[in-house]
C-alpha cells in the first residue's frame, strides 16, 4: 500500500474585484468535485489574510496513485480554464508524501508549549 499524499496548491487571481470573486466561486466548485473524487480524503480552499488575490488548495489522496488518476480528471481541468480565462495570473502546485504530524514528536518536544 502506497503512502498518502497531499497537494498544495497557491493561486493568485488577477487584479479586480470581478476575478476574484469568480475565481472564489470556481474554485469552490472544484473543491465540492474533488471531495467525491475515487481516492480523495481532504480537500479544502483557503484565502489569506494578508493578501485577498492568493488563495490555497489543500488536498490529501490516498495514494500517489489515487492523486495521478485525479489529475486526468475533468474538474481539475478547471485550473487551466482560469489561467486561459486569465482570471488567475500565478498558479504554484506542491505535492509532499510521508508521514504528517506525528503527535507524539510534538508534544514531547520541549517547544510543544509554544503550540499549545
């Protein structure tokens, strides 16, 4: 069994009111698809608060294998729509695998306090 494998994916949206606002209500529809996706254990839609063009997808899959299989899929075709729509002028995919968060190594470290 493959490990899980999650995605970060930053956004930046064109200047103007207008390319944010639907860049918000296209990505939330993304978000609603890719939660039914075969293989899809998370994924959620965040907007910074220091910068109201940038936002970010988060996703967690299964496997490497589930998350290759969503890539092919049509509601991530989306993401290239928008740079073609040019409602999205910068778009930064990450993907990282492994083990996440092990809550034993955090709260026996000695900054755990800091985190508490």
């Amino acid at each position: 069994m493959s490990e899980q494998v999650s995605t970060l994916v930053f956004i930046k949206a064109s200047e103007g009111p207008r390319a944010s606002t639907e860049l918000e209500v296209r990505l939330q529809q993304l978000v609603s698809q890719s939660l039914g996706e075969p293989g899809c254990l998370a994924y959620s839609l965040q907007r910074s608060l220091t910068d109201q063009h940038l936002w970010l997808l988060q996703g967690t899959w299964q496997s490497s294998d589930a998350l290759n299989a969503y890539l092919c899929q049509p509601p991530l075709q989306l993401l290239g729509g928008l740079l073609g729509e040019r409602l999205v002028v910068e778009m930064d995919l990450h993907t990282f695998s492994g083990a996440v968060g092990q809550s034993a190594a955090i709260t026996s470290s000695p900054h755990a306090q800091a985190f508490a």
